[in-house]
C-alpha cells in the first residue's frame, strides 16, 4: 500500500480512502452540474408555460370575439328570414286580392 497523503492526526490516508474521496468529489460535482442544468430547464419550460398561457387568454379572446360575431349574424339571419316571410304572406295576401278582384 502507498501512501500519499497524511491526515490531520498525522497518520498517513491510503490510496483507497483518497481514491474513495476524489470519487465523491467528482459525485458532487457531477449532481451540482446536474442540478444547474436541471434548474435552466426548469427556467426553459417555465417561459414556455408563460408563452402558452399568453396564447391561451389570446385565443380565448378570439372565441368570445367569434361567438358574439356569430350571435350578432344568427341574429340578423333570423331578422331577415322574418322579413322574407313577412314579404312571402303580403305578396300572397295581395295575389289572393287580385284573383278575387278578376273572378
């Protein structure tokens, strides 16, 4: 066994204790590194979710506009098809005056 380093009460640390703690150290860097990436994609798809939520309020905005659009049309439909029949039963309250007139 060789010996490379000495610890704090003087004795000297094995080659397995200082291979065992650079491992640890390179576990601990190896979960900060992880954990920072971990935060950014966080960050990444927390701007994502803000972006979404603006196009959904955006798009709800739409469909309230298009649904009073299309109950302002229905409306006006309706309107003009009660006009038509309004005009369809003068125009043959007025034929049936002109027949009765000739006959």
């Amino acid at each position: 066994m060789s010996v490379l380093s000495f610890s704090s009460e003087g004795g000297p640390i094995p080659d397995t204790a200082i291979h065992d703690f650079k491992r640890l150290e390179e576990a601990v860097a190896s979960l900060v590194d992880r954990y920072g990436r971990a935060q950014r994609e966080i960050a990444s798809l927390r701007a994502q979710l803000a972006e979404r939520d603006q196009l959904i309020r955006s798009k709800d905005g739409e469909i309230r506009d298009l649904s009073q659009r299309r109950q302002e049309t229905a409306r006006r439909l309706d309107g003009l098809v009660d006009e038509l029949t309004r005009l369809d039963d003068e125009l043959a309250t007025h034929a049936r005056g002109e027949s009765a007139a000739a006959g």
